[in-house]
C-alpha cells in the first residue's frame, strides 16, 4: 500500500502497521523461546519452571491483538468478499463501509473493555512470574485500538482495502 505518492496519513498507518506486524513476530518468537525452554527445563532438567506459562500467554495475546490488527490495514483479515464483489458498485461500497464500521466497533469494544480489564488487576501478581495479572490484556486494548485506527479510512473512502 505505501506508494510513492501515498498521503502521508496513508505513509504514517502504514508504519504503525509495520510495527504491529514486527511486534506480533516477537510475541511468536518469544513463544516459541518460552515453551521451548518449558519443555527441555521439563523432561531434560526435571526442573519445570512456573513463569513459562504465563508468559507465553502474554506473547499469545501479543500476537493475536497486533497481527490481527495488522491484518485490517492491509486487507488480508477474515472476510468473504466474493459474493459482494457480484453487487453493483454503489452497494458494494455500501458493504464495505459496514464491514469497515463493524471491524470499527469490534475494536473499540476490544480497547476499551481490554483496558478496563487491564487497570482492574494491576496490583495482583500472576502466579508464577513477578509482573501484573492484568498484563495479559494491555496487546488486546492496544491490539483493539489500531483495528478500529486502521478502519476509519476504510469507513471514510470504501474503495481504501482494509
């Protein structure tokens, strides 16, 4: 999507895509760095350490939230748009601002309520590992914030992919 003569709000979204892709490549990798050491520190070391899990949870939220989000910018998140594209174009568009107004909603509804959840627990500590409970939640607000961002340009111009 970035052009030469992309906008600069196109050229800015495009970025903050970028980097919630390269953050959800990390919560991957730390998973996989977690659980690998949880299954050797296991059966090799018959040592099995507590703060592996929870862990991993927070790099799967991680990953889930912003991949997700970068799916909505650059159009590559669940949809089924073949029998849209069999409308006529007005309705088309129509179609594509209600996904966009839907794909909107959902993560407003996911930052908000991810971020009532984080703040709610942020003085327990999760078992095993020495950071907040609520910590789990914070890629889903953030995750849910940049979905309902890259939705708007969708929701302003429907021929914008997203």
């Amino acid at each position: 999507m970035n052009s030469p003569q992309a906008r600069p709000a196109d050229r800015f979204l495009d970025a903050v895509a970028h980097a919630a892709a390269v953050a959800a490549v990390f919560g991957l990798g730390g998973m996989v760095l977690c659980q690998g050491w949880q299954v050797f520190a296991r059966y090799a070391l018959n040592a099995s350490p507590s703060w592996t899990e929870p862990l991993t949870l927070l790099c799967l939220t991680t990953t889930l939230a912003f991949g997700a989000a970068a799916g909505v910018r650059s159009g590559t998140h669940f949809r089924f748009p073949l029998l849209v594209r069999l409308l006529p174009l007005p309705i088309q568009r129509g179609c594509a601002r209600l996904s966009a107004l839907i794909v909107l909603l959902t993560g407003l509804v996911l930052a908000g309520y991810g971020g009532l959840l984080f703040l709610a627990d942020l003085d327990v500590r999760l078992a095993g590992a020495p950071l907040p409970q609520s910590l789990a939640f914070l890629p889903l607000a953030l995750g849910g914030a940049l979905m309902a961002l890259f939705a708007v340009p969708s929701l302003i111009d429907p021929d914008t992919e997203a």
